[in-house]
C-alpha cells in the first residue's frame, strides 16, 4: 500500500491547526503504512537555541502521541537520527539546478532581508525531497506553503529516474480539504502558524484553558452582528464556526450573538484538548519512553531507507 509521509517542524508552539490539519489525518489514516517526520534539521537553517533543539523534538514527539499517533502503526521519527536523509540529500542535489532552488518562494521569502541566508535555507527543500524519497513516499500531505516544494521533489525523482534509471517512487502530494485550514483568530487572513510574530491568535496544544478561552474570546469577528459561514465577507466568524465543526462531532447549529458562538467554541475546543494535554502530562513523566519510541520508529524504517541509497548510488555509478 502507498506510503505517506507527514513532517512537523520541530519550533514549538505547536497549535489547533496542525492538530486539525495533521495530526488527527494521520491518526485517521493509520491502517496504512505511515511515518511521521519530526524535520529537526530544518530548524538548522534559520537561527536557532541549540538548547532548544533536541527539547522541541522530544515536545512535537510527545504531542503526536498525546493526539493519538499509534507508534505500533506509524513509525515517529526524527529527520537528524536517520543520515540516510543527508546522504540522499547531496545525491539529489547534484540532480538539482541552482536556478530551481532560488525560485522557492519560501526561500525567497525568508531569505528576504536576511542578511545572513546560510546555505542550507536554499537546500533545503532538496532535503525535503530526500525525506520524501528516501522512505519510497508515495503520498504526502502538503498544505499551500509546502507545494512547490513537493512539486520540487516530483521533478528531481522523475529527472533523476530518467538520468540514471527507475529509482524513486514519484509521490503525489495530497491536499487537505479546505475546511481544516485554521486560521489565525487575531487575523484571520493568515493560517494559524508557529511562526506567527504574535500568540494572540493562536490556540496551543499545551496552553491553559484560561489562555485559550481569552484567545477565542478576543477572536476578530465583524460588524455584521450575523453569524453565517462566509468566508469572503466574514473570515473571522466562519473560521470560528469552522473550529466548532472540528472539534465537535455535530454541525454548528444557530447561533443568536458572537459571544454564544464564542463560547461553544471554547467549550468544543475544551472538550478536544483537555484529553490531550492529559496525555501529554503522562508522558512527559517518562521522556525516556519517548526516546525510546524515536529509536524504534528509526529501526523500522532504516533498512528501506539504506536500500533506496544503495539504488541511487548504484544507479549514479557510485
Ligand atoms: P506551521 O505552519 O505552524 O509551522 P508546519 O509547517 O510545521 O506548521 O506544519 C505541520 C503540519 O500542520 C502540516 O501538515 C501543515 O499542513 C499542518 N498545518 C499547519 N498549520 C495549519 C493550519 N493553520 N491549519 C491546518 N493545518 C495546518
Ligand atoms: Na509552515
């Protein structure tokens, strides 16, 4: 059966939205074979805490069991642990233009005003193709902001099999539909992300109830006092309702004020989380078990990695 691969940026401030977006998908999809990336070396490219860096692997580790990944059915991995990842990587990149990685518009984006662009944030969507291929991927859940890059690794695996011979699985990326797209609640024009400069809009995994409820209850709305699902002309609103259906197994009924809306956003939100962040708090007693966890999914998924280098450097003449 086709094999999807899913990575999570290891930066912390993990959210609603790649619970919704990611994670509960993956849970969902667990009868097939799966491998959620932990992508710490991606954390290298920009500036970073080397404090932090193995602490927020543990933390996104952990979280994906607290929300239900199955160890036993998807190998949980960190990118770092298997070199076979870096090694595929500096094979691709010798199939790869120079021209191509410089249009990434997410490298155009980052690089923009840095006056320190390490290398790396150029490569790195060659390295994500080497995630993608190395694990003979076929299927990768990509949001809007990762689908050049998947487009990116399609072009490389399909160039690099007519160079040098059927090697790689082409993946196909999948999309996820459009209502698990959260966004931000203080600005509702931008999905809900880690990055974002500003907390207030999002809604951590591991934030207190209390921060929660006043980051839904500050959630930007509108002046139509209507509550309606309309995403052109009431983003703020429609994005609340669409957190409701969610997080809840029922359609969102009639709502009289934004405060009523608010509120049973809150309590759906509540009623998700609060079994997750007790999970979490059991398993953060035994990072050890975690570890563990990383090194087993590292021994599952190792050998075919090993194998799809030994094709390529066969195939290159290595
Ligand atoms: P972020 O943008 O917050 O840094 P990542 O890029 O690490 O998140 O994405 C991890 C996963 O979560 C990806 O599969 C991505 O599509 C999903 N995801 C991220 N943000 C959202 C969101 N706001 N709504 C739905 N899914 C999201
Ligand atoms: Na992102």
């Amino acid at each position: 059966m086709t094999r999807r691969l899913t990575g999570f940026q290891p930066t912390g401030n993990l959210h609603l939205g790649n619970l919704i977006g990611a994670m509960r998908p993956l849970v969902a999809a667990q009868d097939r074979p799966s491998i959620a990336m932990i992508a710490d070396l991606h954390s290298l490219t920009m500036e970073h805490d080397p404090a932090r860096v193995r602490d927020n692997t543990l933390t996104v580790a952990t979280v994906l069991l607290a929300a239900g990944v199955d160890p036993g059915r998807t190998a949980i991995i960190a990118q770092s642990q298997i070199p076979e990842h870096t090694e595929l990587h500096y094979l691709l990149e010798c199939a790869t233009g120079y021209g191509e990685a410089a249009r990434m518009i997410q490298f155009k984006e980052k690089s923009q005003g840095n006056t320190s662009v390490r290398l790396s944030l150029l490569t790195y969507p060659v390295l994500m193709a080497a995630d993608i291929l190395v694990h003979d991927t076929g299927q990768v859940p990509v949001g809007d902001d990762q689908s050049q890059h998947l487009e990116l690794a399609r072009t490389i695996a399909t160039r690099f099999n007519a160079r040098y011979g059927k090697t790689f699985t082409v993946p196909e990326g999948i999309r996820p539909e459009s209502a698990s797209r959260i966004m931000d609640l203080a600005d509702p024009s931008r999905k809900m992300s880690k990055s974002s400069p500003s907390a207030a809009g999002r809604i951590g995994l591991l934030d207190p109830p209390e921060t929660i409820r006043k980051v839904i209850a500050r959630a930007v709305t509108d002046t139509a006092g209507v509550v309606r699902h309309d995403r052109d002309n009431q983003p703020g609103v429609t994005n609340l309702l669409e957190i409701l259906r969610a997080c809840s197994d029922r359609e969102p009924g009639e709502f009289t004020s934004y405060g009523a809306l608010k509120r049973e956003v809150t309590e759906a939100v509540e009623a998700v989380l609060t079994p997750v962040r007790a999970r979490y708090a059991e398993l953060s007693e035994d990072p050890s078990h975690v570890r563990k966890i990383l090194a087993e999914g590292k021994a599952w998924v190792q050998p075919r990695a090993a194998e799809t280098v030994r094709r390529a450097r066969e195939a290159i003449g290595l």
